[in-house]
C-alpha cells in the first residue's frame, strides 16, 4: 500500500485500543490512500493473537469513496471463508473510522518471501503447490461474482515458511462482469484488455479474465524471480517481442518448455482466448519441471554468444578450445542481451482508471495473432524435451538425455541479488 496524506490523517487520531479493550493497536505495518493497516493483538478469545487491523475513515468521504469503501468491505467478508483468502474476523465501527480486523500474515507478503528468501527458485512442487492455493482462491473468487483484479505479490501474505500464502487486499474487487475503468490494476500485472490499448473500440472488458494473467505472471515470479515485462502495452519491447515469438522468453528466463506452453495459454492478447481456470489447474498438475535442467542451461549460454568472428588469413586462425564434460560449478549462464524486469514492488496501476463512453472510437490497428493457442478441451503438455538447434553444434553431435531425466543446477544462480553480477541477465 501507498502512503498518503489522507492515510496518515486517518492513523493519527485512531485509537490505541478498540472493541472495549479487547483488541490493541501496536505498530503501523501498511498505509494507503484511505486508510491504515496496523498490527494488533486480539483478545476476544482468550488467547492473544495477532491481527491485521485495517483502519478507515467512516467521515469525509465523496460518495464515490464511500461506495468503494463499502464494496471492499463487502466482498471481502463474502469471500473470506475460503482457506487461500485472509479470513475477517469482525468490522468494528468506533467514532470517526472503521476497523477491519482480520488474519496476520506472520511472514510478510509474497514478495519479500521471493525477493528477500528467495524461497520458491528450483522448487519445483513448493512453486505448483503455492500456485494451485492462488488459483483454487481466485476460482473461489470467480465462483461467488467477484473479480480482485489486483492479484500481485504485494497482495498476498505468507505463512509457515513461505508454504501457506493467501490472497488479500479487495481495495479493487468488484463484482461486476464487465468494467468501464480502464488502467484498473498494477502495472507488471495488469492484462491487455484492461489497459484497452489492444481493444481501442471497446467500451468494456472482462473482468475475470485478467485475474487469470495476473497469476501468469505471478508463476514467473515464482519460477524465476523475474517480471517477464514491465507492461502488457504496444510500447513495452519484452511483450512484443513475446508476441512475435513465443519462445522469446525461453531466451531471457530459465523456463522449461511446459512452463512456457502453460503461459502461452494465459498470456493471450484476447482474453476470450485465455485458459479456463480449471485448464489451468489441470496443466499445472502435468507439469514435469517448471525450470530449465542443466543441459537446457548451457543450450541458452551458447545460444546467447555472439558469433565467432571470421580472419581474412588462415593462419589468424585461433584453435577452438574443446568443451569440457566437467563443468564448472561457477560457471555463468548468460541468455539474450534484452533483460527483464526486476521484481519490484509495483507502485500501483499504470495510469489513472479511465472510464470509456460507449461513443468513443480509435483508428487502432488489428490485434497480434494469439501464438500458439489450443483449445481448452484439447490441451495438452508437450513432451519434455530439450532444443538442439545449436548446442549440438558446440557438442558434436552429443546426445543429451530428455530433460525429464535432468535436475535443476544445484548450484542455483542467484536471480534476485542485485549485487553480484546476474548470471542469467548481463
């Protein structure tokens, strides 16, 4: 959450102690532009526990401050029975604001867990578990007519060493199928047709759909510790470049080929086109590996050297050194010069939320092919096999074995730090 005057107005005069002393205001662990999220200790039951207590102001509000307020409330409350959802516990009303008591996230938000621990990387089933909770709480979502539609690591907290995560934050949920408020959401996460660059002449979008690619983009995250893009626009280069060529990202992140054939079935520029979320689960459970082997690794390492430089004279020739069967266990991978984004806290959605008449019209040009998209009902992982194009130049025609018989490095690179050297991004 963002800090803001009006936040801290709303923090300063809340009580120390609310719910006739049975629930202690300790520290501030969140601000936002409506109100303030404090840790508390609650008493009610008996045994103290700790809580989030999200504080807001009841006076002073517009009545479209007051509507959003109310519809956050709302919805979270409707879906907070789920176990993938941070439950609510009560809402206190008490003088001038309103209290939010709900579940504590002991371990921070998902972010911290993958930038700070880096807790998922080379995981392969703690990545698959903690993606089938996300999902199985957006299906729970979708299920009762509500869309987050704010689904990003800074929205969802972490427990019980990074293994239990549960989705919070309904600041942007609606319940709403279609939407007007274009440029809702946060921007590494937020999907084409919200933005409503692909779709100049639409007046509304979806809303269910782009919960579906926030979690795309939340299983990079996951797998890699990388943003695949800063932005689902025309202007962002990582994206086209996506678009033009499905395997690009095979080129810039250490994803197996069944990883990437699952996010091409979410990252569709059409959300019509995008994987059911039942799909999606299925896929996810078939996936072998979600993360290059060793011998992928030094495929992409060679694919991405600049090529050989050609001598006028033979006898400038430089003998090419053999490859050793050994390898170094410092080696550095390097994949193609283009990087991706950093994870990094995402400051909020790309623009203000612009609502669309139903007269307005763009000479917009047509929509990219969606790459490779398969049905839902024919889906299927493709085998786990390894490029060969031009490693087995630099091999000789060596044979690698399927990838499903290879290990991630145990040497796991670091993807995060920034202050070594990235191996995987120069």
């Amino acid at each position: 959450m963002d800090a803001s005057s009006s936040s801290h107005a709303a923090g300063s005069a809340a009580p120390r102690v609310i719910d006739q002393g049975c629930l202690e205001l300790i520290s501030v662990i969140g601000t936002g532009a409506y109100g303030v999220v404090y840790l508390g200790v609650d008493y009610k039951y008996g045994q103290p526990v700790y809580r989030a207590v999200k504080c807001l102001r009841r006076h002073g509000l517009d009545s479209r401050q007051r509507h959003f307020q109310r519809r956050e409330i709302a919805l979270h409350r409707l879906a907070s029975a789920h176990s993938s959802i941070i439950a609510m516990d009560r809402i206190i009303e008490e003088g001038d604001h309103v209290f939010v008591v709900m579940d504590y996230g002991d371990e921070g938000d998902l972010f911290a867990m993958i930038t700070d621990k880096q807790r998922y990387v080379g995981d392969d089933e703690l990545i698959r578990d903690v993606f089938l909770q996300l999902l199985d709480g957006v299906a729970w979502l979708h299920s009762l007519g509500i869309s987050h539609r704010d689904i990003k690591p800074e929205n969802i907290v972490c427990s019980q060493d990074g293994t239990r995560v549960r989705i919070c934050d309904f600041g942007l949920a609606t319940s709403e199928q279609e939407s007007s408020e274009f440029g809702c959401g946060s921007t590494f996460y937020i999907a084409p047709e919200c933005l409503g660059d692909w779709f100049p002449n639409n007046t509304s979008y979806p809303t269910r759909h782009g919960d579906v690619w926030s979690l795309g983009v939340i299983l990079v995250n996951l797998v890699c510790g990388r943003n695949p893009w800063r932005i689902a626009s025309p202007s962002d280069e990582s994206f086209n470049s996506f678009l033009n060529d499905p395997t690009f990202l095979r080129r810039i992140l250490p994803i197996s080929t069944q990883c990437l054939f699952v996010l091409q079935q979410i990252f569709t520029i059409d959300p019509a086109d995008r994987i059911s979320l039942p799909a999606l689960r299925k896929l996810i459970l078939e996936v072998e590996t979600f993360t290059m082997g060793e011998e992928e690794l030094r495929a992409a390492h060679y694919s991405a050297q600049p090529p050989t430089p050609r001598y006028e004279s033979v006898d400038a020739l430089v003998p090419v050194p053999e490859v050793a069967e050994d390898w170094a266990e410092d080696t550095v991978f390097v994949f193609d010069e283009l990087e991706t984004p950093s994870l990094r806290a995402d400051s909020g959605s790309p623009s203000s939320p612009v609502h669309r008449s139903r007269s307005s019209s763009s000479n917009g040009t047509s929509l990219p092919p969606t790459p490779q998209l398969v049905a839902d009902n024919a889906l299927k992982l493709p085998h786990q096999q390894y490029h060969q194009a031009q490693f087995f130049e630099v091999l000789k025609g060596k044979t690698p074995s399927s990838i499903s018989d290879l290990r991630v490095n145990p040497v796991s690179p670091d993807f995060i730090s920034a202050g070594p050297i990235n191996p995987f991004f120069r």
